[in-house]
C-alpha cells in the first residue's frame, strides 16, 4: 500500500491511473468489478438458533439436563419440570445478551455515506456511495460524510472532525500539501478517511481504498474477532467442570453399590437422580445472575450503564484502567487557563461555566483596569462566531475554541457583542492562519484579529501592555513567540490577539490587517475534572494502574497526565510505538502509563501487552476506532454522551457522564458484587456438598436414602435460595477499595474459602446425618422429615454466618442486611410449610414433628456456627500482614 499522504496530489493521480477530471464511465465500471463494492464487509456470525444452542454448552447444564431425564424415567417428572424450567430461564438470559453483542457491526455500517459526488468523465455526478472506486475524484464541503479514504487534491478552508476515528477532540485543517511518511493517522491532514465528516470549507480528492481497505474498514474487520471472555463465566465454567466430575463419580459409585447389592435398576435410578439433583446447585446461576442484575441498578444510579451482566463482576477484579483523555480525565471544554499580555494573568475556573476570577502572582485583579487584558479579552469576545447557551448546563453552540473565548469575556464582565454590530468578517482559514473582524461599537469601527501567534505578531506595529501603548520592537515580537513556546510547552493552545480603532473607508483585507496593536495571548486547554485526581489516588490504593491512551499530542498527554500525577516512565508517541515490536512493547508495558496519538491498532497491542502480563484491563472509549479495543479488552466502556453508536454497541458498560470517577466507583460497585456471588456460593455449595455426602454416606453404609429427590430439590431451589437472594445484595465493607485486585486467575472457592466451604458442610452432614439415624427408630418417613429439616435450619445458620468470612457472628450488625434477615424468614417458612401443610406433605412424603424433635434439630445445627467461627479465625490468622483479603 502506498503512503498516499506522503506522495504529492500529482504523484497519487498518476499511481491510481487517474485524472483530475476523474474516471469515465468504462473504466469505474471495470474497477468496479475488480475491486467490489465501496461496503464494509461482514463476516456472517452465528445465527439466532446457533446463539441459543450456546448456552447450552456447559458442565452444570449438561449434567442438570442428565439429572432431569433420569427423574423423568425414574418417575419423578416434577423434578425434572423444575430443572428444565431453571435451565430454559439461564439460557433465554445468555440469549439475549450474545444477540445484542452483533449489533456492533451494525451500527459500524450505518457510518458509510449513502451518497457521493464524484467526477466521472468531467462532470460533476452524485453516485451511491457503494460505487465508488480507487481512482475516483470526488468533491466534499461542509457536512458531508467521507464516503471513501481519499488524497486530497485541493482544498479551501477544508476541516473535518476524525475525533471518531483518531481520537483528535478538535477539527482537524485540510491541505493537499504532503506530510511525512510516518506520520501518525491523526496528523495525516492530506487524507480524508471514511466516516469522518467535512465540518468546514471544500476541497477535491482522489478516492485511494475504498470498503475493507479503509482505515473505517480495518477497525471493522477488528470489531469482528472473537471478544474477551468474561473472567466469571471462565471461572463458573470451571466450577461447573468439578462439580460434574464429582457428581458423575459419586452417582456411578452408588449405582455400582446399588446395583451390586442386587437393588432394583430403576430404585437405583432413582437414588442417582437424587444424588445428580444434590451434586448440583440449580439456583447457583440464577443467584448469580441475580446479584450482578442488582449491581447494574446500583450502578446505573451511580451513572454507570451496564449492557452486558458479567461486565459487573469483571469490574471488580480490574487491575488496569485504559482511559481516554478528553471528556473523561477532563471536562472535554476548552478553557482559558491564562492570558499574557505584558504580564501571566491566571484565570480561575473550568468548562463553559462563566464562573472565575483573574489573579496576577496570586492576588485578584479588575481585568477592565488593565488596558492590555481588557483589550485582549473583548478581541477575543468580538473575533467570534460562537455562542454561550444555557440548556440543561452551560455548551457553546459552535466552535469549542472559540467558545471559551466567550466564557472569559462573562467571567471578566466584558462581552461587548450585544452593543457591537458586526460590519465585516475575514474568516480563519488553513492558508492565512488568522480570523479578522470590524465592528461598529458606538461612533467607532473596531478591527479584531486572533490567529497563530507568529501571523498575527507580523501584522502588528504596536504593542499594549502595562505600560502603555509603543511601538512594537523586534525584541517585543522575539519575546512575544518565546512565551507562546513556553505556553505551548505546557500544553495550552496559544492564541494571539490584535486589533486598532479605524474610521469608515477602506475595508480591504490589506488595509485592514496593517498595523494591528498587539494585545495579548491566550492560553487554553480542556482541563482536568476536578473529581478525578481523588478517583487516581483511590485507584492506586487499590492496586488499579490508570494508563493513558489519547490520540491528542504527546506534550498535551504529558501536560494532563502530570497534574493527575499518573506521569510515570514518560509518554510513549503512536510513531514510537509503530518502531516497537510487540517483545518490546511488552518489555516496557509495566512502566509507561501514557501513550500518545494512539490509532486503533495501537490500543489493541497495548491492551494484548498488558493481557500477558496476567492484567484484568477495562478500556474507555468513545470513538469507532476505540471499538476493537472495547472488544478486546476484558471490559469495554463507553461512553454515554460523546460516544459513537458503534463504540456503545462494544461495549460492555455506558458512562451515563463520562467521567472517570464513575469508572472507579463502578470498579468498587464490582468488588463488592463478586464478594457476594463467592460468599454466595460458598454458602450453596456448603449444602451442595452435605447433600451429596448424606446420601453417599448412607448408601456406603447400607441405609436407605436420608432425603428424597423431590425433598433436595426443594431445598437447592426454594429454601437456598431466599437467603442466597441476601448474601447476593450484601452491603459493602469498609476498606474494600484499600485492597489490591484479587488474582484473575483464582477460582470462585479460592484455597480458604473452600476450607470455609468443606468445614461448614462437614458440620452440616454430621448433624443431618446424626439426626436422621437417631430418628430412625420412629420410622423411615418421620427419620426423613427430621433430617430435612436440619439441613434446612442448618442452611439457615450458615447463610447468616457467611455474610462475612472474617468477622463473627457477634460483630455483624444484625440489621445491617434487612434482605437477609427477610430472605432467612422465608427460607424457614418454605421449611415448615412442607412439613405441615398435607398437600405439601403428600408431595414431599413428609409428616409434622414433634416439639422434642425440633429442639434437637435446634441445638444440633449450631454445631454449623461452631465450625464456621473456628474456620473464620483460622481464615484471619492467615490473612495477617497481607494488603488484600486472600478469603474474601
């Protein structure tokens, strides 16, 4: 591929074979068949019964649907009923959000140009868009979609916005004038690229790659790889895995005793139904999906739109953030920082709010008392096509430049436009670098000129400052362009100012712009939220790294990111990074935080770098080419106001205010939503497993099943659930966010949890178990009723005492979860329902118990709140001396 932004208008027309009068007919035709249509192609992806077949592809579900048919043969089809309803409610759910995840690439295509004019044969012609061919010239000016990426050939005050794109927050100028090789895409002002929009001007190119060929088209092939999987569905995967593993083990082996002992097959049928429904938590998944559905509410009210579930617990094990520069590290409003006009005058205040002050070394100041500044400000108010509006806060309508020119004239009490009438306008264009106004003020005509600091300095002959007005010396404009380089230096945009008072007659250009008076020089920038220094330091008591990565200019990145104090190792330049290979990149990926004119394949090697350094990375985004990045990375964020369709529909979560605050918050939300599906799990679990133990044990042991099927699965999928339901939406702990990340890589039951787990189910077992042999005297059924019993009410104490892993029961406040508290009532009263009420009781096979028996039942499942308070202290005393919580 040529390096059509280096070559001149000329060279290009004749590598393409092509004319300024552009192509005929014939030959676009032909072209036209050679190279295919101007679209973005797609790769056809997995149809709506593919999609739904998916879900399906999981060790908990195949061996929940094994179970269900083995209850269906044996008998027990209510069983089965239950099982094939959970799994139908899971994989309806995990429809829904795969079939929107292929909506991206449509909102990608809608980004083409419908239409194009184009020269065919010399005359001027408008085309669909899709006919475009390499070669073509076409013409484009204001508002114009970019239908193909293009050289320009010529152009007049020609300007687009590639924010979209490239990540460049301000209009970028047009000129057919080449631009070195290895320029970055941003700084490519000789190319139009497709999906872009014309914003200003007019100008003529040639058509040099069209469909997948373009920049538009090579992001989209990007979006189309395979996304990240979510660390959760990963690690429930596995989980799923062992429990099959372990349940298949156990029902072979009591099938093998079973029918060893010479038992019916389908009496032992039956027992290994009971057994698979045991070995399994049904309502794990839901639980699950519960407690991430709750952490999108509560984060949609913090201002963070969750699309995809799983994106909820990802957040939470995050341990790098990828962020954009404009509009989520700052307020995405220009703004005057300072003004020199003899002297550094600072202003006060951020964005399009006209709320500051003026202070000179640190002491207020009247900016209408100094001549210089007061000159300097109105210039700026009356060389302007801007405006300042309140609607549901303060925006500018128009230029974002300009209108911070706007707000420092209210802030200063001299916006003058209301009494001046605008009588002439030489706007800014490319070539000429400078805007020029006259305005009739009163009895006077006024000429206001702002523009590049050397254009506007060669056209004055006087100079204003604090000691009046003089002619304006070599040495003045010498040190006049040596401040706008030290202003420059710390990343603020300089613009100069100039004006003179006229009288009626000549208003030709060349008059006009003759003997200006120089003023001042304004110093701007897109400053920093306020709030987000505060968000970095949580993130770095965290353990969360914030890294950088902006398409704006490398001194701007470096001017931003050290008054956010995340300046470390330095700014890495999109032109460096295109030098590196990914050894190298990958070598210095831990001690760079900030990148530079990054393009969308530069983000992507970035986030692939830190992937293999065992990172979990959320990326923000707001543009088409920050899409693939939001595929690829473990969670992709976009953002709600300034964001593109293309990057919401990648993304895995929305910024409602595009703030990195809310980011940081939502990371917390998300740490705390995973501590409840552990501690969640680690609660179902414990049943799970005294479940599979009672009834393996039994059958080991030649005595006939503790509990029926029908009786487990009441318990997994009723009695579990209400106070699962509770632990699910437990309330943050303090000092959650003073911890480092949790290790990606560690499963749901880390080592202490499980050791947590195993021991409370042990207890659950020893007492079940215990009761149903000391009960067996009174008969099978009423032995039965007593050991549902006790797992039920052992359930109970354990869900209460699993609100924490690290604190006793005696330090929890015991209203500190109501959802728990309500969730444990009606746990119990699913437990005594089936045991009283007789149309439960011919179901379930169950008959009343005595007072006597529901004491022991009582005290013998404290024996579960003895295990857990002896395995929490043991969980703490290995915890010691450690920043993060490895148990919780």
């Amino acid at each position: 591929m040529a390096n059509w932004h280096a070559l001149p208008p000329e060279e290009a027309l004749k590598l393409l074979n092509s004319g300024s009068d552009g192509l005929s007919e014939d030959e676009a035709a032909s072209r036209l068949e050679r190279f295919g249509p101007n679209d973005l192609a797609r790769i056809s992806g997995p149809g709506p019964v593919r999609i739904l077949l998916r879900q399906f592809e999981n060790y908990m579900v195949l061996v929940l649907l094994a179970a269900a048919v083995i209850s269906w043969l044996s008998g027990e089809k209510s069983n089965a009923i239950v099982v094939l309803g959970i799994l139908l409610f899971i994989a309806i759910l995990g429809f829904v959000q795969e079939y929107r995840a292929e909506r991206a690439m449509e909102a990608l295509r809608k980004m083409v140009a419908p239409e194009a004019r184009v020269f065919r044969g010399g005359r001027l012609v408008t085309l669909p868009a899709g006919n475009l061919v390499p070669g073509d010239v076409i013409y484009v000016e204001a508002g114009d979609i970019v239908p193909a990426d293009a050289r320009i050939l010529d152009a007049s005050a020609l300007e687009a916005v590639e924010s979209s794109l490239t990540g460049e927050s301000n209009p970028v100028r047009k000129s057919p004038d080449p631009v070195r090789e290895d320029a970055p895409l941003a700084d490519r002002s000789s190319m139009l690229f497709m999906g872009t929009m014309v914003t200003y001007g007019n100008g003529r190119a040639v058509v040099t790659s069209t469909g997948s060929d373009t920049e538009l088209g090579r992001i989209s092939g990007m979006i189309q790889e395979t996304p990240a999987e979510p660390p959760l569905k990963i690690r429930l995967q596995q989980l799923s895995k062992s429990l099959a593993v372990m349940v298949f083990i156990a029902a072979i082996l009591v099938f093998s005793i079973q029918v060893y002992r010479g038992n019916p097959v389908l009496d032992t049928l039956l027992i290994a139904a009971a057994l698979a429904v045991a070995g399994i938590p049904e309502a794990l998944p839901f639980v699950v999906t519960l407690a991430l559905a709750y952490g999108t509410q509560s984060m949609a009210r913090r201002n963070a739109i969750v699309r995809r579930l799983p994106a909820v617990e990802t957040l939470g094990s995050t341990t790098v953030i990828c962020t954009d520069k404009t509009g989520t590290l700052t307020r995405g409003e220009m703004t005057v920082r300072e003004i020199w006009c003899g002297r550094r005058v600072e202003v006060t205040g951020s964005g399009y709010v006209p709320e500051g002050v003026f202070k000179v070394d640190g002491s207020e100041i009247d900016p209408g008392a100094f001549d210089a500044l007061r000159e300097t400000i109105i210039t700026g108010a009356l060389c302007n096509n801007s405006e300042v509006a309140f609607e549901d806060g303060w925006q500018i309508v128009g230029d974002p430049t300009e209108g911070a020119l706007i707000v420092l004239a209210k802030k200063a009490g001299l916006d003058i436009r209301e009494r001046c009438r605008e009588v002439t306008e030489y706007p800014f264009a490319s070539d000429t670098r400078r805007m020029t106004t006259v305005h009739q003020c009163g009895n006077d005509l006024r000429v206001s000129m702002k523009g590049a600091v050397e254009v506007v300095v060669e056209r004055c002959s006087y100079v204003m400052d604090h000691s009046g007005l003089r002619p304006l010396s070599d040495a003045d404009r010498k040190r006049i362009l040596e401040i706008a380089d030290v202003m420059a230096g710390r990343a603020l945009r300089v613009l100069a100012a100039a004006f003179k008072q006229i009288e009626s007659g000549d208003l030709s250009r060349d008059f006009l712009e003759r003997d200006m008076i120089f003023t001042g020089l304004f110093g701007m920038m897109d400053p920093p939220r306020e709030e987000v220094c505060g968000a970095i330091d949580v993130c770095k008591r965290a353990g969360i790294r914030p890294v950088m990565i902006t398409g704006d200019h490398k001194r701007t990145a470096e001017a931003i990111a050290g008054e956010l104090r995340m300046l470390n190792g330095g700014v890495l330049d999109g032109s460096e990074l295109d030098r590196m290979s990914d050894q190298e990149l990958s070598d210095r990926i831990e001690s760079i935080s900030v990148f530079s004119r990054a393009t969308a394949e530069h983000k992507m090697r970035i986030i692939k770098a830190l992937k293999e350094h065992g990172h979990v990375v959320a990326m923000t985004g707001d543009g088409v080419n920050d899409a693939p990045a939001l595929r690829s990375a473990d969670i992709g964020i976009a953002m709600g106001r300034t964001g593109t369709d293309v990057s919401k529909e990648a993304s895995d979560m929305v910024l409602a205010d595009d703030n990195f605050a809310t980011i940081v918050a939502a990371v917390e939300e998300g740490r705390r939503i995973y501590e409840n599906i552990r501690k969640a799990s680690a609660y179902m679990l414990a049943v799970t497993f005294a479940e599979v133990a009672v009834i393996l044990m039994a059958v080991l042991v030649g005595l006939p099943a503790p509990l029926l099927a029908l009786q487990i699965l009441w318990i997994n999928v009723v009695a579990e659930d209400f106070p699962a339901i509770g632990l699910a939406v437990e309330p943050a702990r303090p000092g959650l966010m003073n911890e480092r990340p949790r290790n990606p890589k560690e499963p749901i039951l880390s080592r202490d949890v499980l050791v947590y787990t195993i021991g409370t189910s042990a207890a659950m077992l020893i007492g079940t178990l215990g009761l149903f042999l000391l009960n067996l005297d009174d008969g099978l059924g009423y032995a039965r009723t007593v050991a549902f019993a006790s797992l039920g009410i052992c359930a109970i104490y354990n869900a209460y005492s699993s609100r924490s892993f690290h604190h006793s029961v005696l330090q929890m406040n015991p209203t500190g979860n109501v959802k728990l508290l309500a969730g444990i009532v009606a746990s119990l009263a699913s437990v005594v329902m089936v045991i009283y009420i007789p149309v439960f009781q011919r179901a379930f096979e169950t008959l009343p118990l005595t007072l006597d028996s529901w004491l022991q039942v009582w005290l013998v499942s404290t024996i579960v709140i003895v295990v857990a308070e002896v395995l929490k202290r043991s969980m703490k005393t290995n915890s010691q001396g450690s920043v993060g919580s490895p148990g919780e």
